[in-house]
C-alpha cells in the first residue's frame, strides 16, 4: 500500500488495538466477522469501488456499511469497517487488503491472549515448510478445480489436534481465499504479522545440524544486537548446508555455510 492507503490501514489498526484491549471483545469472533467482510468486498467489486469512491461522503459511505452489515455482524466488526470507508484510499483493492488484515491481527490477537503467540508464529513457519517439501500437498492445495470449503477441510485435518486453533484458522482461510496470492506469499505475510505483533523481526535459520539452546541464545542475541530490535528465530535444517549456517531478515541473507564457500571457491577456480 502507499498514500493514503498506508495511512488508512494505520488508523484502522489502532482503532482494532484500542477495541481489543477490552478483553470483553472476542477477538476470534470479530476475525471471523472481518473475514467475512473480506469475502464480501473480493467478491462484490461493484460494492468496493463505491465504498472507497473520493466523491463519495465519508458518511454516506458509512451509511451504507451500516444497512448491509447490521444484523450481521456484531457491533463492534461494524464500527471498525464503518470507520476504514470513512477513510481514504489509494486503489479499491486496499479496502479488501486491510479489512483481511484485521482480521488476520484480530486472530493474532486471540492467540497473545492465551499465550499462544509464539506457538503460532513457529506453526506458521513449521506449516509452510510442511507444504513447501510436499509437491503433492502442494498441488491439491493450490489446485483451481478444487474448492476452496474443501481445500480448508484438508487443512482442519492435517493440523487439527496438532496445533493450535488460531494457527488452524489461519491457514483454513488462506486455503480457501487465497485473493491472488500464492500459498508461500501468503504464509510468509501471516508469518510477518504474528512477528510484527511482538514488534520482532523474523530470522529464518539454516544449519546442517539443530542448533544448541546456547547457539540459539547466542545468535537470537547478535542479530537483536545488529538489528536494534528483537529477532524471532524460525529455524529450519537442511544437511546439503554442510556446516555452518545461512540466516534470512526479510531479503537480506547472511549465508555463513560450507556449502556457499565451497560454491563461491569453485566459482573462482573455474572464472
């Protein structure tokens, strides 16, 4: 997003994060409200063009959300959306993005409130590598014949009992509404979200053998110490790395791995 979209999403979020710090608020029940939202306005392109119209009144606007939604939603979904319209946007389709983004933070947010934040955040990162070395998952999950209802089913079965609820959830819906998104691009943005919601970077760690508690202690510690801000680490291993380790910040990529000196030493020798 940029502009004026960039700053809508800002204020909505603020306003989600004063909602929910009334533990009274059901932060799961007002995800799922909000994910609902998110389908009605991808699917009603008619809808969200009106919707986010400059011509259009903030107030009006507000209006109309209130006529679709009342009875639909509870009230505190339909005060959050009736303040995003008031807003301005950049592109209709921003509307969408950060309406699924709430709805992503406010699932984030149930699970901060059980404790669970973490464990979310690691089956994230576990779920997407699961997916990743399995073409065959990969493909029906992904598959353009198969339903989306379907498609979040098999996820309830696979993680169902194996991790938490929330983690479950999001996964189920991105499965199943995917907007465009490719499956890894949209478990990489969930992965970011969770980590945002501890204001963290995200490591992604990759070592021949698992490392140590102390190994882990003492690299989660430098790179906070590089990067002025605590480091989440996902760790992943990988044995064609040989030794060493290759450590991911976003698209910044700290390779420390035999497998990459010995490739940069060929390079050299057959240059």
């Amino acid at each position: 997003m940029s502009g004026a979209s960039r700053e809508a999403l800002a204020d909505a979020r603020e306003r989600l994060d004063a909602l929910t710090d009334n533990t009274s608020v059901d932060a799961a029940q007002l995800a799922e409200e909000l994910a609902a939202v998110t389908a009605l306005l991808d699917r009603e392109v008619s809808l969200r063009r009106l919707l986010t119209d400059p011509a259009q009144g903030g107030e009006e606007k507000a209006e109309l959300v209130r006529r679709l939604l009342t009875g639909q939603v509870s009230g505190e979904t339909l005060d959050l959306v009736a303040g995003m319209v008031r807003s301005r946007w950049s592109a209709s389709r921003d509307l969408v993005d950060a309406v699924e983004n709430l709805s992503d933070t406010a699932e984030l947010i149930a699970a901060e409130r059980s404790g669970a934040l973490d464990d979310v955040e690691d089956e994230l990162f576990r779920t997407a590598r699961i997916i990743g070395s399995s073409p065959e998952l990969r493909a029906v999950l992904t598959d353009g014949g198969t339903s989306g209802s379907a498609k979040a089913e098999l996820i309830k079965k696979l993680l169902g009992g194996r991790a938490h609820p929330v983690t479950v959830r999001l996964v189920a819906r991105l499965v199943a509404h995917p907007r465009g998104r490719s499956l890894e691009a949209g478990l990489d943005a969930l992965s970011k979200l969770a980590a945002e919601r501890r204001g963290r970077l995200v490591a992604v760690v990759t070592s021949a053998t698992p490392l140590s508690d102390q190994q882990k202690q003492r690299l989660g510690a430098a790179l906070a110490k590089l990067y002025g801000r605590q480091v989440h680490l996902n760790l992943d291993v990988d044995p064609e790395v040989l030794g060493g380790i290759s450590v991911r910040v976003g698209d910044e990529v700290i390779d420390g791995t035999v497998a990459s000196r010995l490739e940069e030493a060929t390079r050299r020798l057959t240059g």
